[in-house]
C-alpha cells in the first residue's frame, strides 16, 4: 500500500474535521489499480459564546485556534452547519474519482482507518472487475 498524506493530523486533541477545513485533499492510499482519497467537505458556521452572529469556514477555525480551543470545546459551540471528511475511489479503468455515498466521518484517526479498511477490502472493489 502506498500512502501520501497531504496533511497530517494536527495533534490528539484536535482531530474533529472542523479543524481541517480550507485544506482539500487530506490523504490518499493506493493499492494496485485502486485508489482512495480523503477530502475535506462541508461548509461550517459556528456562533461563538458572547457573539452574536455566526463565524464562516476558515474565519471559524481561525478564532477557535485563536482561543486554543479543542474537540471537546466544539461540543459547546453552536453549529449551523459543519463538515466533514469525504471518502472518493477510483480504478485504473476509471477516469475519474467517483464519491463514497454514505461514508462521512468526522474525526481525523477513524478517516485515515476507514480508508485503509476500504482499500484492502475485496468484496468492494470486486463491483469494478470487468
């Protein structure tokens, strides 16, 4: 298995995909003819205690490193919306990444993990034998 990350994790405590936003493309894994991607997704509006409106994006991150915060700060900040770690495969066969429906994750650890499994998991990637 051939590994690129494009982004390492930030330390233990900050491992919630909020922290990742703005950077894209976060890891790759390749196998023989299979690749998989992680990616940053998501759009993120976040109201901070004593604010009244919502901070944006990469703004958001920003002010909540600014005030050294953590994973388990996030649980007492008001999200509108957030985002996410995004899984897409592709062959040697096909052209383009395809996204994984259903498999968004949210910490940085359990994405690079599921990835992995993904990439050696046979009975997946048996639907693109030809």
């Amino acid at each position: 298995m051939k590994k690129e990350i494009y982004i390492q994790k930030l330390d233990a405590k900050r491992q919630n995909s909020f922290w990742y936003k703005g950077f894209g493309k976060i890891a790759k894994f390749s196998k023989e003819d299979r690749e998989i991607i992680i990616s940053s997704c998501g759009l993120i509006r976040i109201k901070f205690p004593n604010e009244i409106f919502y901070r944006k994006n990469i703004q958001a991150v920003d002010i909540a490193l600014s005030q050294n915060l953590y994973d388990e700060d996030l649980e007492n900040l008001e999200f509108e919306d957030c985002n996410w770690f995004d899984y897409a495969y592709k062959t040697s066969n096909m052209s383009n990444y395809i996204e994984i429906d259903g498999d968004e994750e949210f910490n940085y650890s359990i994405a690079i993990k599921s990835a992995k499994e993904t990439l050696n998991d046979d009975e997946f990637w048996k639907q693109f034998l030809r």
